[in-house]
C-alpha cells in the first residue's frame, strides 16, 4: 500500500499552495536589485520542499540517491543566494556563482555524482528486466 493514503489530501493541496505562493510572489519583497537573487533562492527553497515532500509520500530507498543530490545541488543554491544577498563576491561572466565563491567548478563534482547514480539505477534496471523475463 502507497504511504500517500496516510496523507491528508487537503493539508498536502494547502502545503503546495503555500510553496508555490512563496516562490512566485515572494520575491517581490526583496529589495530593488535583489528581486532576481531572492527569486532564485526561493525557487531552490521551493524544490527542496518539494523533494521532501516526495520523499515523506514515497520513503522508497531506490529515490534517496536521487533525493539527496538535487537537496544537494538546491541547498547551494540557496545558500549562495543568500550569501551573495549579504557579502557579494566577484564573479566572472558565465561563472557560476557557488563555484565563484568555492574557487573550483562545483557543477563538475555534481556531474559525477549524477553519472554514478545513473550508473547504479541502470544496474538496478538490468536486474529489475532479468529478475522480471524469468517469470
């Protein structure tokens, strides 16, 4: 049985409204010049309650890999928005702006994670079609 038949379909319906409130309207609250940083730190802010949300619904161990890296990659954007908001730092045109302030390419340490995760889901499809065609 699905976990999500636990889950109050109303309380989830006012949850998301709330979510996708802050992230389309909030911005508007930031000071001139910040609209666009805040917009970006509440749309990550928005993901990540989103991906908790699937995780409370599904709590399945093949997504916590899944999960984890986009919470991962999310969280620095939030963050970096956020510290940007407060101590600006230099960043180069085309530079991202968390590997900016990290002084090496993040992005590259996120393909990698996203190359072995593909990895072992494609090893858990291989078993799930061999496990499957013995029937």
């Amino acid at each position: 049985m699905a976990r999500s038949s636990r889950f109050d379909p109303l309380a989830l319906a006012a949850l998301l409204l709330l979510v996708g409130v802050a992230r389309h309207y909030g911005w508007d609250m930031a000071p001139a010049g910040m609209k666009g940083l805040a917009a970006k730190g509440l749309g990550a802010a928005a993901v990540l309650a989103l991906l908790s949300v699937v995780w409370t619904l599904t709590r399945a161990r093949i997504m916590a890999p899944v999960l984890l890296w986009w919470a991962w990659e999310e969280l620095q954007v939030l963050l970096c928005s956020a510290w940007y908001a407060v101590e600006p730092w230099p960043i180069l045109p085309e530079q991202p702006m968390c590997s900016a302030r990290a002084g090496f390419d993040l992005g590259a340490a996120g393909i990698l994670a996203v190359a072995g995760i593909a990895a072992y889901l494609s090893t858990l499809t291989a078993n799930h079609q061999s496990v499957g065609m013995r029937k």
